[in-house]
C-alpha cells in the first residue's frame, strides 16, 4: 500500500549566462572594482546553473538546496538584468518531462528567451525533486514521515505556484508538463500523498479511530478529485491513473474500517457490518483491477478478518439490521495539509551573489534622474553663455572697450592686442581647419556603424520572414519586424541626429567662411596688426572725464559677472549626488518609485541655490548693459567724429567680433568632435546589440528548424494507406483478401519477415503481461470511486487506467473464425482446425503443418503471439 507517485523532472539544454551577463555589466557599469566583481558573480551564476540543472541529481536533500539556490538566484536578477528577446536575449530549452519522444526525434521541447520560464522549469524540477525524495522516506519511523509531508506539502506549492504564474510567464502556451492543467492536478496529487502520510502516521500512533477515519476520507477526498482531474487527459503518465483509482478504493476502505470500529464501541453493530462490507467491496475492486500496482493482501486480510468476526457476532447474538450503504451516515473530513507557499527565497543557505547591484528600476530611475539633471546642468549653462555672448555682441558694436583705450588713433588698442594674443595661443585660424577637416571622417564612421546594425536586422527580418511564408503557422514565434520596432525606432532617431549633426556643421561651416578673413586679420603679429587699421586724428582727451570713468566702472563690473558665470559654470558641473539610496528606499517601502516626483523634489534641494544665482548675474547683466549704452551715448557726443575715426571704429568693432567668433567657432567645432565620438561609443553598443540580437535570434530558428524537421519526419505521409484494386489482390498469391473467411497460407520461402495476419478479423493477440494480469470481475454497485468511467470503455485498447487482459467470454475477445467444412467431432491430429504448435528458435518462421486429408480449403496459418 505503500506505493507513491513521483515526478519526472525536466532536461535542460546547455546555456551560458557569463558571457551576456558580463557584455551587459561591462557596457551598463563603468569599469573598476564593482564591474568586476559583477563579471565574478555571473561566472558564479553559471555554475551553480550547471550544478542545478545541468547534471543529473540525487535524491538527496543537498541536491533539492542546489536547486532551490539557483531558483533564489534567478528571481534575485529578475529586477537587475534587462532579459528579453531585445536586450539580453538568453534562450532557454527545456524538454517536456513527461513526452518519451519517438522513433524520428527527441522529445517535445520548448525554447523561449525568457527568464520566466527558465524560473517556471526550475520551479517544477524542485517540486519533482521533492516529489522524489519524499518517495524515498522509510515510512516506519517519525523521521520519515515527517521529511515526507514536509516535500510533498512543497511540491504541492510548487506546482500550484506555476499553475497560477506559468500563462504570464511565458505569454505563450507552454509544453504540457507546465501547463496549468498538469501543474493543478499534480498539486493535488503532492497533497493527497501529504494527506496519507499524516494518514500513516495517525495510524502508527494509535490515535483515536475517529480522527483516523476522518484523515483516510480526506486523503480519499483528494485522490478522488485527482483522478476526476486527470482522467479524461492524456497529460500524465499512464500508470498514474491506476495508483490514483486504486488509493481512492483504499483510503476509503480504511474510513470506512476505521468508522466500523467506531460504530462497533458504540453498539451499532449493523452499520460496522455495513461499513466493513463496504470496505472489502473496495479492497476487492482494487486487487482485481489494479494488482499490478498495488498489493493490498495485508489490508483485505484484515477488513475479512474484522467482517467475519462481526457477521458471526451480529449473527448469533446482537441480530442487528444491516444498513444499506445509501443510509450510512457519511465519515466526517479532518485536512492536516496545505500547500507550501513560494515565498522568495526558499533556501536557507541563500546569498545574493549580485548583492550590491541595483534593481532595474532603479538603475532606470538613476537614467532619468540623471538625464533631468543634465538637463537642468545644461539649461542652465546655456543661458549664462547665450547672456555672455549677448554681452560680448553689444560691447563689440560700441567698440568697447577698445573706444575708451583709443586715445592716440594711431596704435592697436591694448583690448585688441590681448584678443590677437588669445587668437594665436589657440593656433589661430589652422585650428579651426583642422577641427572642419575632422568632421566629415567622424561623421562618416558613424555613418557607416550605424548602416551596418540596421543591415545586420534587415537581413535577419528577410530571412524570418521566407521562413514563416513558408511554414506558415507552423512557423511560431516572435516575427523579428515586431521584435526589432524599439531597435528600428532607436536606429531612427540616431539618424535623425545625424542629420541635424549634418546641418549643424553646415551653419559652423557658413559662419567660419564669413569671419575668415577678419579672423586672419586677427592673427597676424602687431606691426601688420596696426598696419591694417586706419589711422585716424586723435580724441580729444578724454581720460579724465567722468563718462569714461563711468564707462570703465560698468566694464569692470560686467567683467566680474562673466568671472562669476564661469565659476558658476564649474560648481554646476561639479555637483554629484548619488540617488540610490533614495530609490531603493523608495522602492521597499512602496513596491514602485516615483521618479518624476522625487527626482524633481531632489534637483530643487541640491541646484535650487545655484540656479538661483544664475538668475541673479542675468539680471544683472541687463542693468549693467542698460547703463552702458547710456554712458556710451555720452561718450559719443563728447568725442571727435569723422570719417576716418568712423571707419577705423569699424574695424575694430570688426576685430573684437573676429575674436568673439573664432571663440564660439572652436567651442562648438570642439564640441561637434566631442559629440562624434561619443556617439561613436553609443553607436558600437547600439551595434553590439543588434549582433547580439540577431546571433540569439539565428540560435532560435537553428533550433527551430531542426525541431520543425524532427515533427514533420513523425508526421505519416498520407492520412490512410489506398485500398488495392481487385485485379491486384486477386493475381497476388501471398496478398491479404479484403474480406474473406478462407485464409491464404504465408509462403514457405520467406525468411527475413514474419508471417503477416489478414487484416479481418484480426486472430486473438494475448501478451505475456496480460497472461500474467487477473480477470477483469463484473462490476458491483458496491463501489462509488472514479475507476468505473475508465471500466466503462468497451474496447480494452481503449479503457483508461491499467490494461486489461481479454479472455473468451469477455468483451473485446475477437475468436478465430473456422473455416468452412470444420467438423468439431473429429479430434485426430491431421484434421484439427489449427496446426499442432512446432517450437522453433525465436524468430525463425514457422512452418506450415501437413494439409488435411479430407480438407477441402487451404490449411489455416499459423500466426505467432505478438
């Protein structure tokens, strides 16, 4: 009786997690100690995946923590490794566990790039494995029983946690093994056993006979609900579905056994008749139709033994009326069990090996925290340079402050000399050659990854495309022009700002033409300098009046607001605050992160007083350049003017332009060349992840192909084998007729091929198992369990749960028919209806006897026992 089912555990393919797992931390994480340390860490993960499921496993409970470990570990990187089929795009393949494959190819299995369902496959094999090693408890002590109801109470809950999570795993329908159906039907199963155990050990303590009853009914209960789930499904394997019939009959037997005893210390001796009647019509089905299985010998002994004292005591003295079954009371239900929840982790010995790496939401978190504050940074940056520039421009059109320093109309103003000297420190107008010169080879580099990543998805998409035109619906899974959207839409923008990378260097370009010559001018050493600017009548002398003092004043003081931009400028740059903590913090309490609104609480804290300030230097910029043009009105009434003077102001207000210009073209040819080659970096990755997309998606169709191939060898040619024309089947001598009572004798010659029977009617086929397996009994209506809808099936090739042997005088028994003339008195040896058996050597072709004196038809082969 104690006989248990176990489960199978899955087979899984080779797949290795370092090398994605590490391309990603090195392209994510910065190099240094913590990367690393992450690469470590993946490389501990693959090992411990090939100790989990790479190898066979004992049934052993180190083997089960193994695997628990590694199931801890896959929900640990869940929220910190981007895995789908367009980021990290690992594919798992496991096998169904259940399907024993064919002649043509392995068994039935699923590749999918998706960490739940490596996750829902791990699940399952810790399940089984626990399912396994419960199976191997001695049941005769304490110890045993225990470990047992604790595994199977886990397998319970593991398979019941796929059940409810496998469908939004996967978003695909998956092997049957882990389908919703199976997963329920095992949990119930895993509970029942749970049940029987907390069955066995009531029973080894000699608890009261109550509670036993009411535990046995239960297991019963349990076992009954499993059958009735399973039986109409050919999901499990066949075996399960006898054991499953047969510990209904026997844990309702035992209810009933127990509730006898009980009816009997309280005077009800008809019903303990009843009940053990009852009891040992189920123990009877069981040994009758499922033997095989199960041996209840000792059981059946005792219910007899218990049914034949009480018969002989109601008998001849209590004289009791025995109740029919219908108005038995019915035995009340105590469930000791329930199902082991998967509450993350499951091991004990769990450490995180990716520990001190963030989740993803929170590293995407950290992205957008980090992108608003360069925003922010950038903004603000902008505006104090875009208030310098417009500053430069309206002292460069007042011809300031070189107007206030050209006193003498003969020599180059001290401003201009500094702004020439500026010029030539920076390599003059060779640097700006230079910088344009550059440009097109970045561009073009750029230019040429970026076609390459998007060739590489075109091509791939073609190919997946032929194959689903060809294959059609057989052709399953994910089209790469729905997978490769977000790849296509990043491709997309990356060329949309290489275009306006392409017009930007264009305006550079323009503008650098149109300041050349004066940006020339600018470099060339103060003789010639001072050479190319007219001369003019010197100003009266205006040092000492009030407006130039005033204008110096306002000068010096703008000057102090460009210094206190460009430190401005720094401080901005130089903030750095990490939000981890703030986000993971924000994560425990609330499962989400709210990132707009605590990024935006954070920028206001730390830039508040910097942004602040630059406010104020541009307010103040205003003021002071308000108060400059006045003074500057002043200052031209006051000076000499004429066309020569005018013209020499023109030149210089033409110089300290060139020098304002050449400033801002270096700036941005500097940062046009520094955003080229940063976008060389972004575009590489941006690369890497199309190779690696297409070289994952290459792996899946590779492996779905060869399963396509495998499916269409099982697959039969033609739906049914043509019928011979009559002509055919009457020229050949060895055929089979169609339909004809004379059987034709099998050829003496053939040697390498059995004697094959005629198609109708087929001759009696009994196996050795079937030999060995007892007859079927007609049914009682005794017995209430689920076996009767699988007795119910007329053909024994058909009937559910074990097979059935066919007897004559038993459905399903098919008799040789007797050929015509057969005389059933005569018993003599030449003129029996069959040949005499001749023993031969296993599988040597046997040959026809004697023909029979007197035999008007061809003697009846002889078929040997399949």
């Amino acid at each position: 009786m104690a006989t248990f089912i176990s489960v199978q555990s899955k087979k899984a393919s080779e797949v290795d997690l370092a090398k994605p797992l590490c391309k990603f931390i090195q392209q994510t994480y910065p190099a240094g100690d913590a990367q690393a340390e992450h690469c470590r860490a993946a490389e501990e993960l693959n090992k411990l995946r090939k100790s989990a499921v790479g190898r066979p496993l004992d049934k052993h409970e180190s083997s089960l923590e193994t695997l628990m470990r590694y199931y801890d570990q896959l929900c640990s990187i869940e929220p910190k490794f981007p895995f789908s089929e367009n980021q990290i795009c690992v594919t798992f393949t496991w096998k169904d566990a259940f399907d024993k494959g064919s002649l043509f190819g392995g068994s039935v299995k699923l590749a999918l790039a998706s960490l739940g369902y490596e996750k829902t496959c791990v699940l399952f094999n810790c399940g089984s494995l626990a399912s396994q090693i419960a199976s191997e408890q001695n049941l005769d002590n304490d110890e045993g029983l225990k470990t047992a109801a604790k595994h199977y109470q886990f397998a319970s809950g593991a398979f019941q946690h796929i059940k409810d999570t496998v469908l939004s795993a996967l978003n695909r329908e998956p092997t049957v093994d882990i389908s919703p159906d199976t997963v329920g039907t095992l949990s119930l199963i895993m509970l029942a056993q749970a049940q029987e155990v907390f069955f066995l050990k009531a029973t080894r303590d000699k608890m009261k006979d109550a509670i036993i009853a009411k535990l046995a009914n239960q297991a019963a209960d349990y076992y009954g609900d499993a059958f009735k789930q399973c039986q109409y499904k050919d999901t499990l394997p066949k075996e399960v579905f006898p054991v499953l019939a047969a510990k209904h009959c026997i844990m309702q037997a035992n209810a009933e056994y127990h509730q006898s005893i009980l009816a009997k210390q309280q005077k009800k001796f008809g019903e303990e008749i009843g009940r053990l009647q009852h009891a040992s019509d189920l123990v009877k089905t069981v040994a009758s139709r499922y033997d095989e299985y199960i041996n209840v010998k000792d059981l059946s002994d005792k219910i007899n033994r218990a049914l034949t004292a009480a018969k002989k005591d109601n008998d001849f003295i209590y004289h009791d009326r025995v109740p029919d079954l219908k108005d038995l009371d019915p035995i009340g239900k105590a469930s000791l069990v329930k199902s082991t929840s998967v509450v993350v982790p499951i091991s004990q010995k769990f450490t995180d090996l990716f520990e001190k790496m963030v989740p993803l939401a929170v590293q995407q978190s950290l992205s957008l925290y980090n992108q608003r504050k360069a925003d922010l940074v950038n903004r603000s940056i902008a505006q104090m340079r875009e208030a310098t520039n417009l500053a430069n421009g309206v002292l460069a059109s007042l011809n300031l402050p070189a107007a206030i320093e050209d006193v003498s109309g003969d020599s180059v103003p001290q401003s201009i000399l500094q702004k020439s000297k500026s010029v030539v420190e920076q390599g003059g107008i060779q640097t700006i050659d230079q910088l344009i010169k550059d440009l097109p080879e970045l561009l073009q580099r750029n230019r040429e990854i970026l076609d390459e990543s998007l060739r590489l998805l075109g091509e791939e998409e073609a190919t997946d495309n032929d194959l689903r035109t060809k294959f059609k619906e057989r052709w399953q899974r994910t089209p790469s022009s729905e997978l490769y959207k977000p790849l296509r839409a990043e491709g997309a923008n990356f060329s949309n700002i290489l275009d306006k990378a392409i017009q930007a260097d264009g305006h550079v370009k323009e503008r650098y033409q149109t300041h050349r010559d004066t940006i020339s001018l600018l470099c060339k050493p103060e003789p010639e300098l001072n050479a190319a600017i007219p001369s003019a009548n010197p100003a009266k002398t205006m040092q000492g009046s009030e407006v130039v003092t005033v204008l110096r004043s306002l000068l010096a003081r703008l000057d102090e607001v460009k210094k206190e931009r460009e430190q401005l400028e720094n401080d901005l740059k130089s903030v750095n605050f990490d939000m981890t903590s703030k986000f993971l913090t924000a994560l425990a309490q609330d499962g989400a992160i709210n990132e707009e609104a605590i990024s935006v609480t954070e920028l206001d804290r730390i830039y508040g007083s910097l942004t602040h300030k630059v406010q104020e230097t541009l307010k103040k910029q205003d003021e002071l350049l308000k108060d400059i043009q006045n003074a500057h009105q002043e200052f031209s009434k006051m000076k000499q003017s004429n066309s020569e003077s005018n013209l020499r102001e023109e030149v210089l207000k033409n110089l300290a332009v060139a020098n304002d210009n050449f400033v801002e073209l270096v700036a941005n040819l500097k940062e046009g060349t520094k955003f080229y080659n940063e976008l060389t970096e972004i575009l590489l990755k941006f690369q890497n992840k199309c190779s690696d997309i297409v070289f994952a998606r290459k792996t899946e169709r590779d492996e779905l192909l060869k399963d396509l191939q495998q499916s269409i060898a099982r697959e039969p040619s033609a739906p049914s084998v043509p019928s011979q024309p009559a002509y055919q089947t009457a020229a050949a001598g060895g055929s089979k007729p169609a339909a004809s009572t004379t059987p034709t004798p099998a050829p003496r010659t053939m040697v390498s091929s059995k004697p094959q029977p005629p198609a109708r009617p087929p001759p009696p086929v009994i196996s050795t198992a079937n030999t060995l397996s007892p007859p079927v009994p007609t049914a009682t209506g005794a017995t209430a369990s689920p076996v009767g809808s699988s007795v119910a099936s007329t053909g024994p090739s058909q009937a559910q749960g074990p097979p059935y042997p066919t007897y004559p005088g038993y459905p399903g028994y098919c008799q040789m028919p007797m050929p015509m003339g057969y005389n059933p008195y005569t018993y003599g040896q030449y003129n029996l209806p069959y040949a005499p058996q001749m023993y031969q050597n296993p599988g040597q072709v046997p040959y026809p006897g004697p023909q029979q004196p007197g035999y008007p038809y061809p003697q009846q082969p002889y078929y040997p026992q399949q």
